[in-house]
C-alpha cells in the first residue's frame, strides 16, 4: 500500500511545529514537498528523512563533525 500524501497542517503537527514554520522551511530550507495545484502535499517518510539529514537545523549548525 502506498504512504498518503499529508496536508501542510498534518505535516506541522506531525514535525510539532506552525505551519508557517512548515511553509518557511520549504521556500529557506529546501523542505521536501510537492505542490498540487495550490495545495502543497508531504510524504512523512522524506520529510522524516530530511529532519535526520540536519534540513530543520538552524543556520549555521554543524552535524557535530570536527571542527
């Protein structure tokens, strides 16, 4: 079966977040999302997988590699 596609509001309380956190990191971060007519549509598993590659982190974060 195929992961359902969240809506922005399903995808900030999924990440525990606004939805204006939601669209900011989208257009500054590169947020994974998929714009349906003018709708934006998330998929939890690349988004997930954004989190964990550091894409939420402020700027300037470092992944706490050497230095």
């Amino acid at each position: 079966m195929s992961e359902p596609w969240l809506s922005a509001d399903d995808i900030a309380v999924h990440l525990g977040v606004t939805k204006e956190t939601v669209y900011v990191w989208i257009a500054d971060k590169g947020m994974p999302a998929h714009k349906i007519g003018r709708l934006w549509k998330f998929q939890v598993s690349e988004v997930d997988d954004w989190v964990r590659r550091a894409g939420a982190a402020p700027d300037g974060a470092t992944d706490g590699g050497d230095a």
